[in-house]
C-alpha cells in the first residue's frame, strides 16, 4: 500500500534528510504536499523531484512565483495555506519539520483531523503538551517521535506498565569539556560547530547549553507520559546510544546507531512497519572501542534543570520557557548577545512568570503567554544584554 505524506519543512534540515529517505523507498510513499519557508529555488527542485499535488509558503510573493511555474499544482501560502493542507484527510502520516513555535498551530490542525503525525518539532510539546496529547487521543491519531532520543525510546517501550525510568543521552554538545568563561564568550561559529549532529541553527544553539536537553525531558514527558523524577539525563558523548529504558525488573533496553536523523525519520515515517531504506555506515561494535558516560554539569548548563524545574511547574511556565529561549537564540545569532547571556535572559524571564502562570491553559493562553514572553525578552536583551 502506498503511503501518503506530507512535510511540512521541506527544505530544512529535517525536511531535506527527510526527502532523502523518501528517494530511497520510492513508490512506496506518495507526497500529498510540501511546505517551506523562503528557500524558493530548493523547494523548486524539490516539486519537480517529488510532484506533490499541493505546495505551502510563507507569503503571497513566492506563492505567485511558483503559480505560474507549477500550473498544475495547488499552491498556497502562509497560516490559513498551513491550515489546508494540514487538514487534507488524503494523508495518512504528516511530517512535521519546522523549527519552533510555528509548529503547534498545524499539528494540532492536522491531529484534529485524526491524521498521524511524525514530529521532529519538540516545541509543540514543550508549548502546549497536555493540549496536544489530549488532542491525539481523541482523535485517535498516532505521534511517532522524530527526535532521536524518543525514537530510541518509542523503539525501546515493548511495555509501559513496566517502565520504571527512562534514560535520555546527551553528547554534551561542542563545549562539554571546554572552561566555563570560554564558554560563555564563545562566538556563534564555534557553538554552531556540533561535534556529532547535523542540524538546524536553533537545535544546534540549544546543545551546546544543553537547553535542547531540558526541552527533550519536556518532550518525552508529554510523549510516553513519564513522572519527571522518572526521567534521568546522561552524557554520553560518542552518541551511540540514542537513549534507553529501565524496567521495573532491572532491564534495561537501549536503541544504537551511528548519529544519523535519516534513521529516526525513516522509523518515523514507515512506523509500525520497518524498511529496508536508505543505507546507512555499517555499525562496527569493535571499531566503536568504548563508550563513556557522565553525570550532566549542572552549574555549568543551568537551562538543563531549568527546564525540568518550568516542568515540573507545569501550567504556561513552559511556554515561557520556549519563547524566552527562542528569542535569546535568535538574538546570540545575530550577534546582539553572549552564549552565556542565554541562560541569564532565559532563568530572568521564567523567574518573572511567576505571577503569571496559568495552571490549566487553553490554547489561547499558551499563544498569549507566548507572545507576551517574547516581547518582554527582547525588551529585556535591549536593555540589559545587548553586547
Ligand atoms: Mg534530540
């Protein structure tokens, strides 16, 4: 049977590996729609490669562009063109790929509509978790983790009666075992130097502080409905193991694998079934030697506890979370800020929430909250961290 996808992010990181594998299992998949953000001439290449029926961009400009080269196809653009083809029943699994708070409206679009999803973007989750997982199951449809962690862990979980803790790896990212104070002033080049993961921008920024970690605790709680004090980190720096389960007996199960998204994304996408698909680098035990693990520093990657902390909280302290982290990411990027004023504007923004945190929100408080943090954060870097 042949399955029917879309990806939304298709010519991102995620998007881009993600039509890679599809390459390689061919006729098995048909792509229903792709969606993308300004990068026109690879989304080009990208129709004319995989002839979706239908093509989503940002604005109106670039819809007319790819109007008038691509007659045939539907193109349209921006949230309400989101919306659409989030919610074409003709797709059996949709990949969600963008990066950030943009992902929620149309996962929570294409859940409603009972369509499975594979998500790569953790923010959904981290943003509005309770309302999402809630969502998936009244409609009855599937999330299937893309990020490796939950991959290891959605493979590892032949029981989850039995589950007595999970263990996320982390690599540590490029500054594990460099001087704090380096660290702090370390320039964008050298944070975005991943030492086992290629990724986007925003994901690369977040493991070197290990903030992609705490979001990944977030994550997997909401995903495999696990008590946060039933959720250790581990550094694992070769990345090998991708992350593991304890089992009330004392088993433990662990998912390996060279570091390579086209894996999960492939597991993601064929879930239940498994394919043969794109070839990966044999997996040597004995050319891998040894594999060490350490305790997470904690004093040095304080955005780690914090984000198990804003969970733990619960209510909107995580949609604080995400927006001040994104907007300090977003201003270290463009050189406004330190790498160590990140965890600064970060702890400020998630200390001041507390008079406004909603315990139970709706989806309308998450996006307020969201766009109030976000305001506040840039007012906060102007006149307190800007370089
Ligand atoms: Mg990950």
């Amino acid at each position: 049977m042949v399955k029917r996808i879309t990806i939304l992010g298709s010519t991102g990181s995620i998007g881009t590996q993600a039509l890679q594998v599809l390459k390689v299992l061919g006729e098995k998949f048909e792509v229903i729609s792709l969606s993308a953000g300004h990068n026109i001439s690879l989304l080009t290449e990208q129709i004319k490669t995989f002839h979706p029926k239908n093509v989503c961009v940002q604005n109106i400009e670039d819809a007319k562009i790819l109007r008038e080269k691509f007659n045939k196809i539907n193109v349209v653009y921006g949230d309400s063109g989101l919306e659409e083809i989030c919610s074409d029943r003709t797709n059996d699994i949709i990949l969600v790929a963008v990066s950030g708070k943009v992902g929620l409206k149309p996962t929570l679009t294409a859940i409603k509509n009972g369509i499975n999803i594979a998500l790569a973007n953790k923010e959904t989750l981290v943003m509005a978790g309770d309302i999402v997982m809630k969502e998936a199951a009244r409609a009855k449809a599937d999330i299937i983790p893309v990020d490796s962690e939950h991959s290891a862990i959605h493979q590892c979980l032949t029981n989850k009666k039995f589950v007595r803790k999970l263990i996320i790896t982390a690599s540590g990212g490029p500054f594990l075992h460099t001087d704090i104070e380096k660290m702090k002033n370390a320039s964008v080049e050298q944070a975005l130097a991943h030492p086992r993961w290629s990724m986007g921008k925003k994901i690369t920024i977040d493991s070197a502080t290990l903030m992609n970690k705490g979001l990944e605790i977030i994550e997997a709680h909401h995903l495999f409905n696990v008590d946060y004090k039933d959720i250790k980190t581990v550094i694992h720096p070769q990345s090998v193991i991708h992350s593991a389960i304890e089992y009330i007996d004392g088993s433990i199960i662990a998912q390996l694998g060279l570091p390579s998204m086209h894996i999960p994304i492939q597991y993601a996408i064929c879930y239940p079934e498994r394919i043969a698909g794109i070839k990966t680098n044999s997996f040597d035990f004995a050319k891998i030697g040894c594999l060490t693990f350490e305790e997470p520093d904690f004093k040095k990657f304080p955005l780690l506890k914090l984000a198990e902390k804003c969970g733990m909280e619960g209510g909107t302290y995580t949609t604080c979370l995400n927006a001040a982290g994104e907007e300090a990411v977003f201003a270290f990027l463009n050189g406004k800020i330190s790498l160590g004023s990140i965890s600064d504007i970060v702890q400020e923004m998630v200390n001041n929430h507390y008079n406004n945190n909603i315990s139970q929100p709706v989806l309308d408080d998450i996006f307020e909250t969201d766009r109030i943090v976000r305001e506040q954060t840039q007012k906060l870097i102007n006149n307190k961290y800007i370089k």
